[in-house]
C-alpha cells in the first residue's frame, strides 16, 4: 500500500498483495515505490514460470545492441542471482524507490522486508536483542508504535567493495525490527541507498513506515473509513498516515 500527499487530500493506493489472503504482514510505502516480483525472478526449475521467465529475459537481451548484449545478460544473470540470496535470507518483499529528497536531489533506493521465526520471548526484549545484535549498530532508537507495540531502529554507512567496472561506494542502510505481538515472530524492515547525503530524510521515512506495519488484516477497518463508516475512522487513519509521511 502506498500513499501520495500533495495540496489535495490523502490519497492511498492499495495494492494487490494488500488483499492476498496468505499475507503475513502489512505496511503502507510512500509513493515512488514498486514491487519487483521475487517469486517470479526465482521460479522453480523445470516449471513453466521459469521457461515463461528465460523466454522473457531472451527478449530483453535480444532488443539490446549488439555491443551490450553480453554485459545485458549478465545484469540479468546477477539479477536472479540476487532475488535467490534474498529469499534464502527470508526476504518476502522487495521494492525500488525513486524518491526526491528534501534537498531537492533524487535518489533510488531498495527496500526490503523479511520475516523471521524466533523462539518466544517479550516483544520488548526482542526489538533490543536484535537491534544490539548488529555488528555496528548505531543511532539506536526504541520506538512506541500504535497498540503500545514496541520496536526498534538502527542506521548506518557501510563501504561497499569495488565490482567489476565500478568503484567502491558508500551505502546508507537503516533497519527497523518490529516483533510480531505473537512474540514468535520478527519482522526486519531494510532500506538501502547510495544517497548517504539524504540520510535524515530515510531516516525519518522509515520511522515513518514503521508506525504503518500490522501482523494483522488492516483492510476490514480502511474499507469502512473510505465507506465513511465507523464515526470518524477516516480521519484517524488520514491523519495517523499524513503524520507518519509529512
């Protein structure tokens, strides 16, 4: 789910996924943002969404010059490379962000959720457990979220190691940890750029998003509100929104 804000009023744009029965989690995303389809980049070998996916991929590299072709299958080689790593690490969802920055730049951004079995323990106790448990954590903050939920969140700068054909660089990532109210279950919501300048503004963006994330159907309630339903729900959640993304 994303939501636009300008002069006119909230404007939320509900996705597919917001409505899939089997979801786990829910969060609402600034807009600028769109899904990459992980199951799809990562069909199983030998069905028929992977010949549907090779098939595919052949026509990209076939459109481009012939001089780039290689380095185009390459690219996309490196893309399935990665979706595989992210769902063997419990990534669910992935976005790519193109956003402006308060600063008037513009910068992409990768935004990823995964979701995590924990052995039982205080919500509390695992939002610090697994904020400490980063190597570097740093600007550690706790956070009160709706309901009285705890969680927590952490940013950093790392060096990314020179690649083939490009220089090292400096990445800005920020990670939230939200327990599920279950208490078996972490939720860890990443977002990375080489925007290291905007890194106040990603910073306050996923604070932001983090006071949006539900382990439980937030439809039912935001289907009564644009109904006009439920003695001013609508304004609750345009003004919890509007307050989570300025």
């Amino acid at each position: 789910m994303t939501q636009e804000t300008t002069n006119t009023p909230l404007r939320l744009v509900i996705g597919d996924s917001a409505r899939d029965p089997g979801a786990k989690i829910w969060y609402a995303l600034p807009g600028g943002y769109f899904d990459v389809p992980l199951d799809a980049l990562d069909a199983d070998p030998g069905s028929e969404q992977e010949a549907h996916l090779d098939h595919l991929m052949a026509l990209i590299v076939d459109c481009a010059p012939d001089s780039e072709r290689d380095r185009y299958a390459g690219a996309l080689r490196d893309v399935r490379y990665m979706t595989r790593q992210m769902r063997g690490e419990g990534i669910i969802d992935c976005s790519l962000g193109m956003r402006y920055a308060h600063d008037g730049s513009s910068a992409v951004s990768v935004f990823t959720v995964a979701l995590r079995d924990i052995e039982w323990a205080p919500p509390k106790l695992t939002a610090v457990r697994a904020v400490s448990l980063r190597e570097c954590p740093e600007n550690v903050a706790l956070l009160s979220l709706p309901g009285g939920r705890p969680g927590a969140v952490s940013d950093t700068l790392v060096t990314m190691p020179a690649l083939a054909g490009m220089p090292a660089q400096e990445l800005y990532q920020c990670n939230l940890y939200i327990p599920a109210p279950s208490g078996v279950q972490l939720a860890i919501l990443t977002l990375s750029t080489t925007a290291v300048g905007s890194r106040k503004h990603y910073r306050e963006l996923m604070e932001g998003i983090a006071y949006t994330v539900s382990f439980s159907d937030p439809m039912p309630e935001i289907e009564r509100a644009a109904r006009g339903d439920g003695g001013g729900g609508g304004d609750r959640i345009r003004d919890r929104i509007t307050a989570d993304f300025g």
